[in-house]
C-alpha cells in the first residue's frame, strides 16, 4: 500500500511535445502509454520508500516502549 502524498512531475520539451500530439490526435492508447511512462513512473519513483502495510508499525515495538516516558 502506498503512503499516498502530493508529487510534483516535471515534463522536458519532448515530453509536452507528445502530450500536445496525444490530445491533438486524440490517441486513447499512445494517451495511457504516455501516462504509464511519464507521469506514472515519476509518482512511483517519488513515493519509493515510503511503501508500508497497514500491518507495519513504525520500527521495533521493544524499542518503543523503552523510549516511552512515564
């Protein structure tokens, strides 16, 4: 599961150049490819690392209860 939290994406002048002839042709296929390979993979890498389960608790629980003050 991922940790969803705000991305910014960045697209080079190829990039927006594709973008502008997707929406142009009205291309539905070369549309999802774009969005798998440009935008997709950049949320992706963004979010890497910050993958957890929503069995995972945040470190070892011994060492939470040791640094808890009473």
């Amino acid at each position: 599961m991922l940790e969803i939290r705000k991305a910014v994406i960045t697209l080079d002048e190829k990039e927006i150049m594709e973008l502008q002839r997707i929406i142009t042709d009205n291309e539905a296929k070369d549309a999802l490819k774009f969005l798998r390979k440009s935008v997709y993979d950049q949320i992706a890498h963004s979010q890497q690392g910050r993958l957890k389960s929503h069995l995972d608790t945040s470190g070892d629980p011994v060492d939470r209860f040791r640094r808890q003050s009473y």
